[in-house]
C-alpha cells in the first residue's frame, strides 16, 4: 500500500491559511492551527487512503531448502549481472553474461519441473557460490606480475569453462520438454492423417516430385 500525498498537503494548505487569516503569533492561534490541520489530515486520509501496488512475487516450490537455494541463486545471478556492467574485459562479461542467461533459465526450470530439482542440486550449492569467489578474486588482482597474469587467465578459462557447462545443464533439462514436443506433434499428424486432413510423407514426397517432373516438361 502506497498513501496518498494528498491528506499531507491538505494539512499544509490548512495551516498556511490558518497563518494568513489570524494573528499566527499567538499561542492559542498556532494551537487552533494545528488542530485543524490534524483534522484536515486524517479526514483526507481517509477520502484518499492511497493505492495497493502489487508486488512481483516469484514463484517458489513449495519446498522450504529448494526455495532457500532459488532466492540465494537468484541473488547471485543478479550480483553477476551488475558485474558484467562493469567489468572492464570483454571476455570475462561475456562470460558472465551467458552464465547469467543460463543459470536464470536453469532456476526457472527447476522451479517449473519438480523431477530437474534433484539435478540441478549441485548447481545451486556448488557452481553458483565458486563462480562469484573466482570473479571475487579477479577483481582483486592487480598489477602486472606474472602470477597475476597467470591467475587471472585461468579464471578467464574456467568461466568459459563454466558457461559452456551451465549450457549444457540447460540443453540437458530441456531434452525431456522436447521429447514430448516431439512426441505431441507426432500425435497431431496421425490424428491429422486419420481424419483425411494430411496426406502421408510418401504421397507428400510423390506429389512434390510430379510436381517436380511437370515443371521440367514446361
């Protein structure tokens, strides 16, 4: 709920007026002021109580420790995200921007798909949590030492590394949506054929290929 601004304006203009029309100077007259701005206020609070303003809730498992490690994820990612802002090496916001991609859509399919949540386990306790010390770290390198060159080239390399990885969990909880894709669609044309609406891909194949001769003998 947001009040309104309005019964705190009102109050004010009483006041002022109240100023403009007695002598404000007096006690008793700075008493009656504010007495009737204090009535002004709470009767315009409540002709304009204000607005409800609804809040994006995300949507959670039901599952008390799942959902602890979706909202510490979901934070996570968004430090990565404002990370990526300003990081100043290319490759490394690269990277960060394709973990950040993947893990979000990792977190909603787990969220949507009771059967991922298992799976996606380690995600949540172990990758998320080493990426932001790893970034962590080579933000704090400094200099142009030969050990900090070498360390911050391996972070480089395994966010890369990571990334590929988080692509991979994610084209992984997808497979199962596309065999059923895949699944429904085969359903639909044999439903299809049966009714007479579609013709079977052999006679699909034959009538492209008259089609085809026709068209030579043009």
């Amino acid at each position: 709920m947001i009040k309104s601004a309005i019964p705190i304006y009102a109050a004010a203009f009483t006041f002022l007026m109240w100023g403009l029309i007695s002598p404000i100077y007096r006690l008793s007259s700075i008493l009656l002021a504010c007495a009737s701005s204090i009535a002004v206020y709470l009767i315009a609070g409540r002709v304009f109580p204000g607005r409800k303003v609804e809040e994006e809730v995300h949507t959670l498992t039901g599952d008390e420790e799942i959902d602890k490690q979706i909202s510490e994820g979901r934070e996570t990612i968004a430090r990565f995200r404002e990370a990526a802002l300003v990081m100043g090496d290319e490759r490394v916001k690269a990277s960060l921007g394709r973990i950040s991609n993947a893990g979000e859509a990792i977190i909603n399919e787990a969220v949507r798909d009771a059967g991922d949540r298992q799976s996606v386990y380690t995600f949540f306790s172990y990758y998320l949590p080493t990426v932001e010390k790893l970034l962590s770290h080579y933000c704090t390198f400094a200099g142009g030492g030969d050990n900090v060159k070498e360390g911050r080239a391996r972070i480089e390399d395994s966010l890369d590394m990571v990334a590929e990885a988080f692509e991979k969990q994610l084209d992984k909880l997808y497979r199962n949506e596309a065999m059923d894709v895949k699944t429904d669609i085969a359903v639909m044309e044999a439903m299809l054929r049966s009714e007479g609406l579609k013709a079977d891909r052999q006679e699909d194949n034959k009538q492209v290929q008259t089609a085809g001769k026709g068209g030579n003998n043009v």
